[in-house]
C-alpha cells in the first residue's frame, strides 16, 4: 500500500477533497498533509465553481487556506498533450471541461516527480496507471490518516464509506488500516 508520507507532493482531485468536506473532516486532511498538500489550477476551478453550487463546505478551504500556495499550473509544454487526451476520451456530448482536473493532476504529478495522487475517477486512474503516477484512493487515505492517528476510527470509517461502493464495508476499512500501519511502520524504521 502506498501512503502519503512516501512522497513530497500530495496532489489531489476534486473529488477527494469533496468526500473530506462531506464527512467534516477538511480541517483534519489539511492538518495530515499540510504544505505537502496541492491541487492543480483546474482542480482549484472546479472546487470554486462546486463551492457555489451543490458543496458549499468548499469554502473551508479558503478559510483554512489550504492548500497552500497558489494552485499549480500544467506549464505550456503540457497544455497541449493535455487537451489531445482529454479529447480522444471525451464521449459525444460531454461537457466541454469534463475531466480537466484529473488530466491536469496526473500530468502534474509526473512532471513534478515524487509526487502521489489522491484520485477515485476511474478516467483518471487510467491515466495515472498509464503514465506510471503513484495513485491512492481517498478511502486509502482515510486509513492511512486512523493508522497514523490523525482520525478517529468512527471518523475515518465516514470518510472511507462516503468515498466507496456500498459493498465494501468495515472489514475492508479494518484490513486496509492494517495495510497502512505496516507500511507506516515499514518507513519508520
């Protein structure tokens, strides 16, 4: 199991962060990852656009300042590789901006180097599997974050729930916990 303290950039997707404001646990998210932590300017624009419509808990983010800096941009020699993948996926009648974020955040990884991706949208797994970009899930990051006792076990059992099919329940949330102590424990000695 990958864990976010294996690397020195914590990139992320819109929907992780969303999962986290659903379950009221931003504050604590941003306290684990902290200057680590960063989004992509597509990510930043679609946070802001979904913290006035349907999620607006979106607004911690601002108010916590996080993540920190300002939101990072694909340099020009990756705008156009951007757009070329984001348009031989793109199905007939998709929304103009559909999955900007998660090609933006990929390509940032890789272009950053030591960089993980907290990322669920399975488009965006596909490119981060193609491309070679260490990926977790946000469920993988809310039992990472019990195992290292930046959340409580109700607390990330929440965030785990919110962020996996309705099959995968408390066993799955008690082994991949287990999955993380080991790995933590791995890089701690």
């Amino acid at each position: 199991m990958r864990v976010t303290r294996a690397f020195e950039r914590v990139l992320f997707d819109s929907s992780a962060i969303i999962t986290f404001v659903e379950a009221e646990e931003i504050v604590r998210l941003s306290a684990y990852v902290g200057a680590k932590g960063a989004i992509t300017l597509d990510v930043e624009q679609e946070l802001l656009r979904l913290s006035q419509t349907r999620f607006p808990g979106l607004i911690a983010l601002q108010r916590l300042g996080w993540p920190p800096g300002d939101a990072l941009s694909l340099p020009p020699h990756l705008l156009q590789e951007a757009e070329d993948i984001r348009r031989v996926e793109l199905p007939p009648g998709a929304p103009a901006d559909k999955n900007r974020g998660e090609v933006a955040t990929a390509l940032m990884a890789q272009q950053l180097g030591n960089a993980i991706v907290v990322m669920d949208d399975e488009f965006g797994k596909k490119i981060c599997a193609r491309r070679s970009v260490p990926r977790m899930s946000t469920a993988q990051l809310a039992a990472e974050m019990v195992a290292a006792g930046a959340l409580d076990d109700d607390s990330g059992f929440e965030v785990f729930d919110l962020a996996t099919p309705d099959h995968v329940g408390r066993a799955e949330f008690e082994a991949s916990i287990e999955a993380a102590r080991v790995e933590l424990a791995r890089r701690a000695s």
